[in-house]
C-alpha cells in the first residue's frame, strides 16, 4: 500500500513528465448523419534514426495536425503544450517552470466597456472581434466583398431550455369540426312564406391547452387556456430564489397579490398583476402592482338567512296579472268554484292553434262595445288560477299587451256574468249572453271611457324579489313602508292610507304584497282616493318608494351583476374558502352559492369582498403596493411600514356624477417589541401601529350633474315612405273627406343635413333622409291631402312632452295650410267601410291569401304571415276617384288596421289637432321658430317665400293638462288644404323630422312642492322646454361657448375650447343645449316650479362647490326683454333634495344674460361631509337656505322654479344650464393602536389595548364606516 508521502510524490513525477515529453488525447464522438466520418489520414513514416517509441507505434493517428480529434489548433500538433525540441530544450526544474508562468490578465476597463454594450444590446462585431484585417497588399482597389442575391436562408428554428431542472407537462386538445345540413320540403308550403329548401356549412374550432411545469431549477410555469369559456386564459410564471439571495421571489400573471396584514392595513386577492420578494440581511421588501377591473366593494351576511332592504318604486307594480272579477262590486263574492271559463286571443301575427275558436265578447258596462277574435280556452292550474273568495284571476305568466281575455262565472247570486249588463249586480239581467271582457288590446277603452272591461286590471301587487321570505314574528324581523322620495315615512297620511299590516297584505312564501287600495290621486297636500293616472298610466311617474327590510333563507348569497373574474375574496368565520370546492360563483349574474349546506350556519358571519365592473367597462383601477420591514434587534425588535394606493382611470372629458374616477392612498407604520424580560420572572411584548387613508372622490376635479345635453326626450316618425299611407281628411278639409290618389305620391330621398338645418352639427355632405309629399290639386277631385304614420298600435304615453315639432320646406310660395295632429284617427282611409259590404268592418289589407281577392278565406288569406304573391299593396280606392295599390313591394304586410286589432276603428278622442283643423285655441298654436321672433302661422298658413326649411314647434303645455287625453297616443296625421280663394294647386311638402319632444324635467306646474302645498293661485303656468343652436333661432346667439363672460369661462372648463371641439368632430357647429323656463299668469304671490327625479340618488356631498348658470329675461328673442325686467319682484329658486327637506339657492332675476350661480357647500360639524349651502358667487341678492332635514349624499330631485312678489311684468322666461360640482374633498381617515401583553411564567397573562379607528378610514378591501370605533 502506497503512503500519501509517496503517493504525492508519484503525483509530482506525472506532473514533471507531462512537460518533458509529448502529449496525446484520446476521445471518441457520438455519430451525426449531417457531418459523416473524415477518413483516416495514413500515418507519417517513420524518420530514418528515430529512437524507439517515436515511430508510428508511438503516435497515434488522431494526434495528426489533421484529424477530427485536435481540441486546440497549434503550430505542431506533437506539442500540446509548446516550447522547444525536447531533443534540444535544457532540463529545467519544475519550480523553474511555475515561476514562469503567467496568470490570465483582464483588462478592467475594457471589461466594464463590454459589459455595458451587452447589457444595453449596443455590442458590435468590432467591440467582440476587434479591428478587420488589413487589406492585402496590391488589392486595394480590387478588395471587395462577395455578395449573393438569393435571399438569405431562414434560421433553423430552435428551443433552448436549461438541461437541468427542466420539466413542462403540456396537454390539450385542439378540435375542428365540418358540419353540413340541409333541410327539403317535399310538398308547397301554405301558411309561411319560405324557400322550398335551405342548407347550412358550418365550422366549428376548439382550443384547450394546459402546460404546467418548471424551466429551470427556479422558474414555474403554468397555463391554462381554453377558448371555448369566456375569459378563461390563465398565465403565471414564478421565480423562487435560493435563500441567500436578494430577490427571493417574483411572480407575474394570475396570482395571489397579498401583504403581510397587519391590525389596519391587508391586501390579499388573486388577480393579474406583479409580485416580488426581496430580502437583504434583516430587511425584507414586498412590492405588488396590478391593474383591476372593477370597483372594490364589500358585504357581509349574517346566517343562512339574508337581510336585504329592498327599494319598489310605486310604478312597479306586477303588470299584466292580476285581474278583479267581481268588476267592483263585492255582492258578487264568492265565485262559485269551477265555474268559470277563460279565453285568451293572443293578438299575435302569425300565431295560430286548432283549438281557437272566433268568438265576439262585448263590455259588461257598455255592450256596443265589442271584440271579435279567435279566443282559446284556458286550463285551470295550469295557465291560471282564481281566487274565488276574493275574485282574483291570477295568469301564470305574464300577458302580452295586445293579448284580449274575456271570461264568463256564476256569482253569488247564481248567475252568470255574460247575462249581466251593469257593474252593479243588483240590477236586471239585461245582457247579451256573450263573454265579458276583462283584458283589451292595448288595455285602452275600445269606445268610449264609461267601458269597465279595460279597467280590471289589479295594479297593486308588487314583488318583493324573493321567495320564502321569513314571516313577520312581530319582534321586528320584518319591515315595510311607504316613503316620499326624500325617503320619510308617508304611508299614514295617505288617502287612502297605506301602511303595513293594515292596509298591505304579504305573501310571504311567494314573496308578493298587495296594496287593498292604490295610490291616490295628489291634490295639494292631500290625496284623493282615485287612482293617480301618473302613476297608473303606461309609462307611469313615480312618485313614492315601498321600502321592504326582510330576511330570506337562502344557501345562494346575492352580491350584484358584472363582477370581476377571479376577484373575490370569501371568508366564513374569518376562515377563507376556496373558489369551486367550497362555493360557486357566477360572474354575470352576481350569485355566490355555497356547496355544502351546514357550512353556513345560523349564527355564521360570511364577508365577500369583490370587484365589480360597471357598465361599458369603464372602471378600470391599478393597485401599487408595498411593505418594507426591518429587525432591529434580532427576535426583539421590529420595524414596519405599508403603502397601498389604488387609482382609477381618468377620463379624458369631465365624467358625470354617477361615474367618478377615483384615488384612494393607505400608508401605515408599525413596531413591535417581542419577549421583553423587565425582570427575571416578567416578561413583555408591546406593539403600536398608526394608519392613515387619504380618499380622492374625483381625479378629474369636476363633474356633471346635468348640463341639459341629454334632457330632450324625443318620439319621432320615421321619414321612409312605406311607413307613412293616405288617410281620412279632417272635417275641417270639405269637400271630400278622402284624397284623391290621382293628386298626390310619398316618397323618400336623401338631403343634406347642412341644407335642412345650417346650425346642424354635420360634416359638409352629410345627409339624412327626407319625406316627399308631391300634390296637385288640379288633377285630383279635393283640394286637401292627408297621410299619417303610426307610433305605436297600442299608443304612447306623452303626457309629459311639451314640445310638437317639424321642419320642413315647400317648393316656393303656396299659402296653402297646414294641420297636423295627433291621436287615434279613423282607420278607414278610403271612406269604403273596410273590404266589401257584407264585412263592413274588416281593413282592406294585402293579407288575402293566394288567390289575391279579400274575404275567401282561401289558403294563407289572414294568417298574419307575408305570402310571396301578396305585398302588392292594399287597394286604396275612394268612391268616384282614381285607386291605388299602398305598400307594394316593401316586405312587410301593410293595412288600413293602423293599430292591428283586425277590425276598422273609428277616432278616438285622445290627443289634439294644431293648425286649420284645430279648436279655437289650437288653430294659430304653429310657430316658426327659424325665422326672428318667432311668428306664428295663422290658421297654419305656410306663406314662405323661399324654399328653405323651416322648424316649426307647438307648445303642448296647455293640451296636455288633460292628461287622459294623452296617455295613448297612437298615430300622427299630416294635412295639407289649398284654403278657399287661394293657395296653390301644384307644390311639394318636404318633412326632414317629425317629432314629439319632451324632457327628462317633468312638465311645469302651479304652486309650491313644499310645506305650502301645489295649489293654483291665479293662472300660473309654466312650459319646460329644451333649446338649442341648432333647432332654435333665439338661442343660436345666446349659446354659451359664444357668449363670453361667465358662460364661455364655464364652457371652456368642462368641455374645452370650441375650435377643438370643431376639429374633433369635423363640424364648424358645436350643438349645445339648454333649458328655457317660460311663465305666465305669474302675479303677485304666486310660484311655478318643475322637477328633475333621478332614478338613484346623487351624492353631491364629494365637492366644495355647486355651481350652474342662469340666463335672465329671455323672453325677448331679439335682446334682453322689452324692457327687461331687472326689479328682481322674480326670483329663480334651485332645490337640492325632496318637496320637504332641501337647500334651496334664491337668484332674484335683476340681469339680462348669462351669470354663473356657484354655491360653497360647507362642513359645519367637522364629519368631512358638507351640511350646509352658502351662496359663494352670483347676481347680488342671492341668498341660500335650507328646509327640514336635508342630506347632500342623497339628493333624488332638483327643483327649479319662480318665485312672484308682484304682478307688475306676469310673463317672461329664463334659461339654466351646467349643473356641475368642482373642488373635490379629500377625505382624511385615520386608525391608531397601542398594546402591552404581560406573562409571568408559569403563573398568569395580562395586558391591555388601546384601538381607535375614524368614520373616515378606509382601505381598497374594506368600506368607510360612517362611525367612529374605539376599543
């Protein structure tokens, strides 16, 4: 056995050998097809006189100058490591040769130079490579480089992946499928109008991948992708540093963002953003960023039972349901059970079933009044049921407008109802034996208002949202009021009186409540029993809230629609549960469902935090992050200090109220001393922490409340001539009730927009489509033609429009006169009384069927369904004139049934007629509003003298006072007379829009809304009207971007200047819009007012200021009044709130022109939160005040009206614009803890904590509390 002493000296002699004597390698390689084996080279002869062992026994082929095997390339290939001849080199010592050698020499400034490039991708061939060769000698001139013009050959596409460490497991599917169908019909179809056959290719792709693995002994990677679910393309990648590094930790993609939580301050969702770990002997960094997609909000559940306050508007109500059987009369109580029948005729084109039957059913108030349709009968339990007791026909499902329902029963009194004629069941069976109607089309009277049957309607069931609603044990579980819109409890002072549980009844398992009454009529500060027909109408005017306070059980929790993927948190009894094993929940809808039932028990405290994005995705956040903390005294002493902000997006223009962006900056500091030893048997741990939340409501500085942009509320007529057909003339046309077809043709054609309004917002050749009414009274047998247009076969609700409105032109001067109303007008526009004389009341219509002639019932004649053959146009032909065919080739069926009830109806005695055909009143109410001044047209006289278009408006104001009248508007006729002794025969009306306008302020009204009451002093009237620059001449001038002063500063602040606006929209007009309040009847005493109700309350309370601009005396459209009336006896009064609890700001009217009214909204009790207006700018005078109890948080209505101290000057008008908030208020929270915790070893624990959180702290995961909290 060899010693180490001689082991290294035998070391020491290999080594000594080695540079004394050549040395050879040996390696082999493995094979590659692309590089095949050189051949063996022959070796060299050997030299005459070579000592042994230096033949070619001695050495090997592969040590050749020209084998494959040479690792380095030197001049002698025997010598690996150099020098001379061994036969004539010196021996030489081995230290001799160490003190020779030379180490490897950097230089380190070339090294940083390098280095530098390489970090920065700026290393060039001549920094790696040094300076090119020189040129050779003689070839200066000739040196050139070979080029190619074959395009350079693609790289040979390549992975590289660390070898160690390295594992990716990918899997997935990726699917194509071909699909081919195609459908044949062996037989003609009849009753629908179809291809003979159809086929269809279709492709469909999916792709799902899930790679999951790591690259590298540090990097994770995972992904999962899948394009058949929404949203579903998962990404992160982790790096995981050794302990001793820096960083120790950076994940990027979808992965849990958290900080180290300490008492105020946590952060912990999955989203997709940045996170990373740092570490440098005692101090430690954690950083996160990421941008979400939503508003943070928060909610707590209590129990498996939920507690939700629910808001029913008072126009709520379930429709279409709940009808009354005992037709008012409670003599006719109880039903007898199983004996009613009820029939359904659906109304519906097209639809069709074997089982219906034609019946006539006929009114039980009115028997003239009938409906004849296809009826079907309907099945107990399962399309209804009924109530006998109380007479309620409840539909399982909710009924279609145009649906008809007619029934017969027995009563009490053991008769049944179709031989009854009265709603009082004590007089004589008088009736027609057929069945009443309890259900008509559209729901409006077919004749006249005395008609019972349109009137069944139970519209005093409201749901509550919820089923199994826990029932009222008394002890307060179960609340339901009925409030103004200032939220105060008004139900008891109702007439009638509606409060809960006297006058309200609750289905609490089916979660419906029913008023026994409905909501009374408003008179004053009172209520009449009558149905309120505001509230009652189509589209009703809500004017109360039911608010219901219930628990429900459940095991699905309700958070709210549009929520952030993956961005809740979810914790039961402070234990956080984990998505789809412990709970589902769906992202669209905004339900959390819990798997398992008995993990939320009774008494369990369920906390979900979560993002939602709200509408058009427009809440987009970014979240920055940090913690930093230091050991200053190792297990001892710590130090620490946290720092979340959360920024909204800015939007580039001032955004509205409702959608702020916002800030919100958390920061906090914190120590901790930990074990403590105060003495040898007591030890001590204390801890401090102070934490403060900083609250931006606004990043844009400013925001709209309303600046009368989107206030106009239009219904208007299409101006496609197939949608518009001759009609009846009015009375007021004679002779001849009828237009000759011979006289007059409608078409369509495009205009420019410039051309019909100069001041219209349009690029230069922008165009619009016009209505063409071409007429020559000369070839015709009238000197009147009329057209009309349907709104709607069931009518519409303009009882709150203010404004009729047209423009239009004429070829030159006609004098001729104009009418246009609107109503229901007689359908029968030819005067034959509907197709042939032994069906009087049918409408001629192209639906006749294959054969084309009406009324033989011949195959698909009044199946609804357009045949091929039949859109030929319903034949217009008036007795003794020229016919015509209406509607021909424009894919739809066409008729005289205006409102497709299948009969002809006559006029109905809604709306009004404006103009020659008008009432007194109504005849000179058509005002040109382009031409200065306004004149009017008496008796609708069009004598302009150009061709040009011109806006004409009706004030509705004073018609729609009668709001009966209103309700169902259904069509708009158009009439044009050559008036006796004048006018012109030939000429061509041109319609470039047809509209009824009305705004989202309601209509002006008489009186005071507040404690006084709404009550009519005189003959007090307001009209609310949107004006414009564009519609309306007067204001053209008076618009606020040019007006200078005050209105232009303002204009300039929310929307910029005008000359950008103009290249924006590549217009040189700028539309903008205000809102004119014009009184009149206003004398001493006496106030007009109207309303602006938002759907949900605005908080105001965010910013220092409230401002708007007023226009004085702008009754005048030449200048500032006749004179104007500068006294200041009218004073404009802005409320913020409801009728009883508001501020109010008083500007008295002593200006002409535009002044900006701006209002300082103060903290008096130091909550943060203004309590309270003082007038900060304006016309002298202006003074502010307050009324009741008033919340700026929760403003629901704006009330502008005019206050009257004299009757010097009764009329007169004002404009108001830009309600807007600035000067945002930056809320200021903060939080603070101090604690000691004692231990006596073995013996006892004790200590102490001080904790105080402000009302005004908050985080991005938790909510401002509004309270004080100290412990």
């Amino acid at each position: 056995m060899a010693t180490p002493l001689r082991r290294h000296a035998l070391f020491l002699a290999a080594a000594f050998a080695l540079v004394r004597a050549p040395a050879y390698g040996q390696w082999s390689r493995p094979y590659d097809p692309d590089f095949p084996e050189e051949p063996a080279s022959e070796a060299p002869a050997a030299q005459p006189g070579a000592p042994a062992g230096e033949g070619t026994t001695a050495t090997p082929a592969a040590a050749s100058s020209a084998g494959p095997f040479l690792l380095l390339e030197r001049p002698d290939a025997l010598k690996p490591l150099g020098g001379a001849d061994a036969s004539t080199r010196p021996a030489r010592d081995f230290s001799e040769v160490l003190q020779e050698l030379k180490g490897l020499s950097v230089d380190q400034q070339r090294w940083n130079r390098v280095r530098e490039k390489v970090d920065s991708g700026k290393l060039t061939e001549a920094d790696e490579f040094g300076p090119p060769p020189p040129t050779p000698s003689g070839l200066e001139d000739n040196y050139i480089i070979a080029g190619s013009s074959e395009p350079p050959k693609p790289p040979t596409p390549e992975v590289e992946l660390p070898t160690y460490g390295t594992s990716l497991s990918i899997t997935g599917r990726k699917t194509i499928g071909f699909s081919f169908s195609e459908k044949r019909y062996l037989n003609e179809q009849k009753t629908a109008g179809r291809p003979a056959s159809s086929n269809l290719i279709d492709i469909e792709q999916q792709l799902q991948l899930r790679m999951q693995g790591k690259v590298g002994p540090k990097i994770t990677v995972n992904v999962d992708y899948d394009d058949t679910k929404l949203n579903k393309q998962d990404i992160s990648v982790v790096y995981q540093g050794d302990p001793n590094e820096v960083v120790q930790n950076a994940s990027f993609g979808d992965i849990d963002l958290s900080l180290p939580s300490t008492e105020f301050v946590s952060y912990n969702k999955q989203l997709f953003g940045i996170r990373v770990d740092l570490k440098y002997k005692r101090l430690n960094a954690i950083f996160i960023g990421s941008r979400t997609k939503g508003q943070t909000k928060a909610k707590q559940f209590k129990g498996n039972t939920q507690l939700i306050t629910q808001d029913i508007l008072d126009i709520n109500y379930i429709r279409r349901r709940y009808y009354d059987l005992s037709f008012g009369d409670a003599r006719r109580l109880p039903l007898q059970p199983g004996s009613e029948s009820v029939f359904l005729s659906r109304q519906a084109a097209g639809q069709t079933n074997i089982n219906e039957v034609s019946r006539t059913a006929d009114d039980l108030s009115v028997v003239t009044s009938t409906f004849t349709g296809n009826f079907v009968e309907l099945s107990r339990g399962v399309d209804y049921t009924i109530d006998y007791v109380k007479g309620i026909l409840t539909f399982r499902n909710t009924l279609d407008a145009n649906a008809v329902v007619a029934v017969n029963f027995v009563d009490a009194s053991a008769r049944t109802i179709a031989i009854q004629s009265s709603t009082d069941s004590s007089r004589p069976a008088a009736g027609t034996g057929r069945i009443k109607l309890v259900k008509t089309f559209g729901d409006v009277q077919i004749a006249t208002t005395t008609e019972s049957g349109y009137q069944r309607e139970l519209k005093t069931f409201y749901s509550l949202g919820r089923s199994q609603v826990l029932r009222d044990d008394g002890r307060g579980n179960f609340f339901l009021r009925v409030l103004d819109q200032n939220r105060n409890n008004v139900g008891a002072a109702l007439n009638p009186r509606q409060t809960y549980p006297e006058t309200i009844e609750v289905d609490f398992e089916n979660g419906v409540f029913q008023l026994k009454q409905p909501f009374g009529t408003v008179i004053g500060t009172n209520t009449s029993p009558t149905p309120d027909p505001e509230i009652y109408a189509p589209t009703g005017l809500n004017k109360r809230l039911i608010q219901a306070e219930f628990r429900f059980r459940l095991r699905t929790f309700f958070l709210e629609p549009n929520l952030v993927l993956q961005s809740e948190v979810v914790l039961a009894d402070g234990v956080r549960l984990t998505r789809n094993v412990d709970y589902f929940i769906d992202y669209e809808s905004g339900f959390l469902t819990f798997f398992n039932d008995d993990r939320i028990k009774t008494d369990s405290t369920v906390d979900v935090t979560y993002e939602v994005a709200p509408f058009a995705g427009n809440a987009t956040e970014s979240l920055l992050g940090g913690r930093v903390g230091y050991e200053l005294w190792k297990d001892k002493w710590k130090i620490g200090s946290t720092l979340l902000y959360q920024t909204g997006a800015k939007t580039p223009s001032v955004p509205s109220i409702n959608e702020l962006a916002k800030s919100l900056l958390v920061y906090e500091a914190d120590t901790q001393f930990t074990n403590i030893r105060l003495a040898s048997w007591l030890t001590a741990t204390f801890g401090a922490e102070l934490a403060q939340s900083r609250s931006n409501p606004n990043l844009s500085k400013r925001a709209l409340v309303e600046n009368m942009e989107g206030v106009r509320q239009d219904d208007a007529a299409s101006l496609t001539d197939s949608f518009w057909q001759p009609s009846q003339n009015p009375a007021a046309a004679a002779p001849g009730n009828t237009s000759d077809p011979a006289g007059f043709t409608i078409t369509s054609f495009d205009e420019q927009a410039l051309v019909i309004n100069p001041n219209a917002p349009a690029k230069p050749g922008e165009t619009q489509r016009v209505l063409k009414f071409d007429y020559n009274f000369a070839n015709a047998q009238s000197t009147a033609v009329t057209f009309v247009y349907s709104f709607s076969p069931t009518g519409l609700d303009f009882t709150q429009k203010t404004v009729l409105e047209l423009s239009m032109a004429q070829d030159g001067q006609s004098d001729n006169e104009l009418c246009v109303a609107l109503g229901g007008f007689d359908e029968d526009a030819d005067g034959d009384a509907g197709t042939n004389a032994q069906n009087l009341n049918l409408p001629d219509t192209e639906d006749v069927g294959k054969d084309g002639v009406p009324n033989t019932r011949d195959e698909g004649e009044g199946d609804g369904i357009l045949q091929p053959n039949e859109d030929i146009g319903w034949l217009y032909d008036p007795a003794g004139k020229s016919t015509r065919r209406i509607g021909a080739g424009n894919g739809r069926i066409d008729s005289e049934d205006l409102n497709r009830n299948g009969r002809l109806d006559s006029q109905d005695l809604s709306g009004d007629a404006f103009g020659f055909c008008g009432s007194a009143a109504a005849k000179d109410s058509i005002r040109d509003v382009t031409a200065a001044g306004s004149p009017l047209l008496v008796n609708g006289k069009m004598n302009f003298t150009t061709s040009q278009y011109h806006t004409l408006q009706v004030s509705l104001a004073s018609f729609t006072a009668d709001s009966s009248r209103w309700l169902a508007v259904k069509q708009v006729r158009v009439t044009i007379r050559k008036p006796a002794g004048g006018g012109d025969n030939d000429n061509i009306f041109k319609l470039g829009r047809l509209s009824v306008t009305g705004s989202t302020w309601q209509r002006g009204q008489p009186g005071d809304p507040s404690t006084s009451g709404i009550k009519t002093v005189a003959q007090e009237a307001l009209t609310v009207t949107p004006v414009n620059n564009v519609d309306n001449a007067e204001y053209k001038g008076r618009a606020i971007q040019t007006a200078g002063g005050d209105a232009s500063e303002v204009f300039n602040d929310l929307y910029g200047s005008v000359a950008e606006l103009q290249r924006q929209s590549n217009s040189s007009n700028v539309s903008e819009q205000a809102l004119q309040l014009a009184w009149t009847g206003l004398g001493a005493g006496t106030t007009v007012f109207t309303r602006r109700v938002f759907s949900r309350a605005i908080d105001v309370s965010q910013h220092r200021a409230f401002n708007f601009l007023v226009f004085g005396n702008a009754n005048d459209n030449t200048g500032c009044g006749a004179p104007p009336d500068v006294t200041g006896e009218k004073k404009l009064f802005l409320r913020a709130g409801s009728d009883k609890d508001f501020f109010e700001v008083q500007v008295p009217l002593t200006f002409c022109g535009w002044r900006k009214v701006s209002i300082e909204q103060r903290d008096r009790n130091g909550d943060q939160l203004p309590d309270a207006w003082v007038v900060g700018g304006g016309p002298a005078g202006s003074v502010a005040v307050s009324s009741g109890n008033p919340n700026l948080q929760q403003v629901g209505t704006l009330v502008a009206g005019v206050y009257s101290s004299s009757a010097t000057k009764t009329s007169g008008a004002l404009y108001i614009n830009e309600f807007y908030v600035d000067g945002p208020i930056t809320r200021v929270g903060t939080a603070e803890k101090l604690e000691a915790q004692f231990t006596v070893p073995g013996w006892a624990n004790f200590g102490g904590k001080y904790r105080f959180v402000d009302r005004n702290y908050q985080t991005p995961t938790t909510v401002v509390s509004n309270q004080d909290n100290l412990s």
